[in-house]
C-alpha cells in the first residue's frame, strides 16, 4: 500500500518563493497553529532535529521530564485537567517504547494525546539499525490512529488530522512517528489533506429517544449508571439536569466519579468491585439501567451474567462499538451524549419506595470514620485523612492518584465536584502515573491546587518526576501512604491465596522524606493520628512542592470487595 | 492435556462468519484491520484481498470465534472505528461466493 491516499493529496502546493522549511520547522509550527503550548519531553538521537528547532519557537513550553514514561502520563495528567490535547516527544527505540504504557493509558482512559517519536533515517528502517524499533506496529493495539511521516510536505496536515482524530468522537492516543531523514529534509512544498471523511451522527434517533423515556416512566426501579464518557462528552450539566429532573438515584464507575457531586442526595457512590453497597445492591435489583458513557467495565460489572440481572438497558456512548459489546440493549442512543441527555425528557419517575430503599441503604452504610480511627489508633487509619483532606482543600483540588489501595480509598473517600477533580488510572491501571499525572495537571491549570495520592509501591515507579518538580518549581502536594507493601496484591494473597505473602512486602523502602529531600523538595513524615491534621495544614500552605509522607497499618484493607469472577452481590467486608 | 480455568460466559461458541471490509489504500490499514480482528477473539479460516478500480482494497475475511463476547455486528463497528476502514459488514456465503 502507498503511504497516503490520492483522496490526502488532493493537490500539491507549491510557491517558489516560499522558503523552504525542515520537517522538524513544519512540525513545531504545526502544533503552535494546533493550539498546542505545552509539550512534555525527552530528547535523543533520532529526534535531534526537532529539539534543534525547538528553541526558535518560543510559542511552545518545553517540559523535561526524567523518563518518557513520565513524559506520557505528565501529558496524560495535563489533558485530562484542561480538556485539551495533551502532547509529548520522545526519541526512537527505547524512548519510544517507554512511551507506550502512557500511550496504552490514554488509550484504555480515551484521553486526547499526540505521541511524538523520532525515528531511525528512512533508509535504515527495518535494518535492526541502533535505537530502531518498529513503534508504529508496537503501538497499533493501543492508538486510536498513526503515522509514519514519508515526507515533509505531508506534516502540516497530517499533524492538523492528528489532533482532530485524538479529540473527535471517543478521544484517544495518536502516535507520529518522524524519521530523522525527513526531520531534516527541507521543502517549499505542502500537501493539502481532506478533512476526514466520516460523519458519526449527532444524536440517537428520535424514535428511540421516544422508547429510552417510555421505559424510564414504567420502570419501578431505575438507576443511572454513569461513566467517564460524561465529562469526556461535556455532558455534566445536561447529566445533572436530567438526573434531576427524573429524580433517579445515580451510582458511577471510577472515571464517572465528579460528574455527579460526591455529595449530591441522588448519589449513591461508585459500584464494582470496590464500590459501594448501597451502589452494588441498586444495581442488582434495579429493574432499568440507564448506562451514560459506561461500557461495562469488567472491573464495574463483577461476573457479566449475574451484572444487573433484572433490568432493562438504555445505554448512550459516543462510540457505537460499545453498544451491545458485553450487555445487549433495549434500547441504544448513539451520537452525542450531551445532546442526548438534553434531549431525554420522560419526566419525573415515580418511584418513591425505590428511593426510599436506594437512600435508606446509604444511610445505613455510612462510614464510621471516628469509630475505625479509635481502633486503628495510635495509628492512621489512611480513609479518614484522605476523606478530612478532600474536605479541607479547596472545592476546585484535583487529586491524582497511583494504583492499589490508595486509589480506591481516594474514589470511596474523597469529594469530588467535577469530572477534572478525579484523575486516575481506570482502565489501565497504571501504578507510576499519580506524580506525572499531577505536575502535568498542575501545569494545565496552575490556578488550582493539585494533590497527588500515591503509595509505596507505585511512587518508586516514576519517582524521577520528582526532579522535574524541582526544576520547574512546580507546587504539587504529594501525600504518600506507605504501608511497606503492595498493598491490593498483598490483600488479594490474604484472602484469595490462603496468606501466601509473596513478593509484596517492601519494609526496605528507603526513607522517602529523605529520598525527597535529596530532590530538594520539602518533605515529612507523619506516623501516628494525632500528627495528622497538623500535617494537613503544613500539606496545603507550604507554596512550593510538598511531600507528606504517611505510615500507615499494612494490614489495613480496601472494603468492601468482590471477589474477582463473582457476582456485585457477593461483597465481602472486613 | 492442559486444563484453562476460564469464565464459562466467553466459552468459544464456535461462531464462524465471512465479513466484507473496504480499506483505503494508506500504509497500516491492513494490518491493522487484520490485528483488530485477531485480537478481539477470531482466528483466520481464510484470507483475501484484492485491489478495486478506485485505489481502495477489498478484504474479505473468513473468522471463527477464540472464546470471548463474540458478537460479529460488534466487532464490524470496532472495525469501522479504525481510520481509512470504509466499511466493514457480514456476508451471506452465496453474496461471498458470488464476490469472490
């Protein structure tokens, strides 16, 4: 196959006093007219041409992180507390292929990022030539769309269609991958490219927009199961119309948590294998699942079968591949999920005693923060500092979190307000991404106060980024919860293989105030409960970037759990 | 004989199908098409792809289900997702023997 379409270049312009331009001028340029202002980076050999450029554009911010993973989830973590297109550069071979689990995150999160990589000369690609690897094949699974750059003419559009697709619809990762030789190559020329051709509708049928309120007024018992589509469709506000208007309870998936206020009375909390009883137990005898920018997370459903087993579906996405994927529908409405909230207007459902019973359940399920910090004492009991931390910092805080215990505690114990509070790794589970993640978003909207949440076992993982807080200055608030474990592994071995510790105690962790410190960033450590609000406060006036450092009850577990493979009913408790 | 302890609901259900998929001819549009199928649980009974007058290609696939949520009008959306994918849709075997 040829490397672009006769449909792409439609034509070639060519002006013969326009002077000529590198391929690594018209890429820089390319993202400025993109809007692009921030990008998170790491040079090497292959993507030397685009850094010798760079220092010419003083419209683009350069962000050295200390690991390409960290350049990634830093991009991550910036596009999901803007809602713009995150970017970040990385050199060929190893460069790139520690991009790829940030790539793989954007993807399984569908956050709009374009991945930059350089790449070996063309005509050494596919001669097992130094730092080449093929990207472009490894990453295919895990993008949303990519290229390789042929010619420099092609860039202006290809880099314009690049953050088109990365937005559009259903967002998700985009991979550019740049070879040196093309890099440098200088051309007058530049081929024009078609706006891409598909349509995807802008809403459900009216017909079915008709039959979704015809179920939601016979339903006895509906429920809103709502997801991170919600914000990514900019649907909040028609969502808490419509969640109003009907008067149905709501339960959330993690990325779905924010769109609905934490404390909203229609709110029961997050459901699955974590979530919430009064949440699971809705969800189980709910007779309509109203599914909004859900997609039946495995994570969110337990074992499929038993998921909801006596409700009708309507379910609305973007992307209609998620439709009857895993759940088949009564009725589905594609297209735009803000304009198909709006559009739902069945009225208020009555259903006064399935309230009751949804509120009742809340109420009765209620955590007794002051009662398990008496028995966890003198120790921290970790789900109250998170739940008066989230209370205490101002109502526009974004937390970002790591992966395990932690990020569960933060989902069913902090407060969230908007989509943007919560940033975390739903679907990939990434543990490494909550320091990035939160100096990219502190970047993104240095106007709010970032926290991030992180534990023993994942802040090793990326805990290089600290250096790029150090040299940008930038005031994120780190709380680390360190159990001396792995924390969700070593609860997983308790209860599901017989005790068996293996490989999940980590009571040779260094000292990671100290650890901080040699970064030059403030830090303390806070090992008892009554050293805790103090540290709090410390947490959230110091100005510049901040590390608390918590020792918490490594034998401390997430509740309630279900088991893996079982239904939402089945919740174990301590 | 090794024994897999898997989740009985994505047992194989032995599902076999013909899908029809129009591709523009743009670098990584086959193999891409071709892994999305693969990796959203069918293997390949048969494979064919021909050029069309217009510059795009014409593959015409014949899968059988690995294990999983199979469901051949969902994976023809998860194969019009992709980029430079025209369209993607079952055939009967006679309007594929006829194609073909």
């Amino acid at each position: 196959m040829t490397t672009a379409t006769q449909f792409e270049k439609q034509a070639t312009e060519k002006i013969a006093d326009r002077p000529a331009k590198s391929g690594s001028q018209l890429l820089l340029e390319s993202l400025v007219e993109q809007g692009v202002e921030t990008i998170f980076g790491y040079p090497g050999g292959a993507i030397m041409p685009v850094y010798d450029v760079l220092p010419t554009i003083p419209q683009l911010r350069h962000i050295l992180c200390r690991h390409e993973q960290g350049c990634g989830m830093a991009a991550i973590g910036y596009a999901r507390a803007t809602g713009r297109t995150g970017t970040a550069f990385a050199t060929s071979g190893p460069g790139a292929t520690n991009l790829i689990t940030a790539i793989a995150d954007a993807y399984l999160d569908s956050v709009p990022v374009v991945f930059v990589t350089g790449q070996v000369p063309s005509n050494l690609m596919g001669t097992d030539a130094f730092q080449e690897v093929d990207i472009f094949g490894m990453t295919l699974p895990v993008v949303k769309h990519s290229y390789i750059v042929r010619d420099p003419a092609d860039i202006p559009g290809m880099v314009a269609e690049a953050y088109f697709i990365a937005a559009e619809g259903r967002p998700g990762p985009v991979l550019i991958d740049l070879p040196k030789d093309v890099a440098n190559a200088m051309t007058t020329e530049r081929h024009k490219w078609r706006p891409y051709p598909k349509v995807k509708p802008e809403m459900g049928q009216s017909d079915y927009i008709s039959k979704a309120e015809a179920l939601i007024r016979e339903a006895q018992k509906p429920l809103f199961y709502i997801g991170g589509g919600i914000a990514q469709g900019d649907g909040v506000k028609e969502l808490r119309d419509l969640v109003e208007r009907t008067d149905i309870p709501v339960v959330s998936t993690l990325k779905g948590l924010g769109a609905m206020p934490s404390d909203h009375p229609q709110f029961l909390g997050m459901l699955g294998m974590h979530g919430l009883k009064a949440a699971n137990y809705a969800v189980q005898e709910c007779d309509l699942l109203i599914v909004a920018g859900a997609r039946f997370d495995d994570r969110a459903t337990g074992k499929l079968d038993t998921f909801a087993p006596h409700a009708k579906v309507i379910h609305m996405d973007i992307d209609i591949a998620e439709i009857n994927k895993l759940r088949k529908v009564d009725v589905y409405l594609d297209g735009s999920l803000k304009k198909n909230l709006e559009a739902l207007n069945p009225g208020r459902s009555e259903c006064d005693d399935w309230r009751e019973l949804c509120y009742s359940r809340r109420a009765m399920h209620e955590w007794d923060y002051e009662g398990a910090q008496a028995k966890a004492s003198p120790g921290v009991y970790a789900p109250k500092l998170l739940h008066d931390l989230s209370r205490r910092a101002d109502d526009s805080a974004i937390i970002t979190c790591d992966v395990g215990q932690h990020q569960m505690w933060v989902a069913q114990h902090c407060y969230f307000d908007e989509p943007k509070d919560h940033i975390t790794s739903g679907g990939l589970g990434t543990m490494g991404f909550g320091l990035p993640a939160g100096l990219g978003a502190k970047l993104g909207a240095p106007e709010r106060t970032v926290i991030t949440v992180s534990g023993d076992g994942s802040i090793m993982m990326n805990i290089q980024e600290l250096a790029t807080l150090f040299r940008y200055d930038i005031p994120l608030k780190i709380v680390l919860l360190d159990n001396s474990a792995l924390g969700m592994v070593r609860q997983w071995q308790e209860v599901f293989f017989d005790k068996n510790y293996s490989e999940t105690n980590m009571d040779d962790n260094p000292d990671f105030a100290l650890v901080a410190k040699a970064f030059q960033i403030d830090a303390f450590t806070v090992t008892t409960a009554d050293e805790v609000d103090v540290g709090i406060d410390r947490l959230l006036e110091t100005d510049g970037p901040i590390l608390m450092h918590v020792k918490i009850d490594p034998n401390e577990n997430v509740w309630p759990l279900v088991p893996p493979g079982r239904s939402n009913a089945d919740m174990m408790e301590r | 004989m090794t024994q897999l302890q898997r989740d009985k609901t994505f047992e194989p259900s032995g599902v076999q199908g013909k899908l029809k998929i129009v591709l523009h001819d743009v670098s990584g549009t086959l193999i891409r098409a071709l892994g999305t199928i693969e990796r959203r649980g069918y293997d390949y009974r048969d494979v064919h792809c021909t050029q069309r007058v217009d510059g795009d290609f014409d593959l015409l696939v014949h899968i059988e289900d690995t294990g999983g949520p199979s469901n051949l009008d969902t994976l023809c959306k998860q194969l019009e997702r992709l980029y430079n994918v025209v369209s993607a849709e079952k055939v009967g075997r006679r309007r594929h023997a006829e194609r073909a």
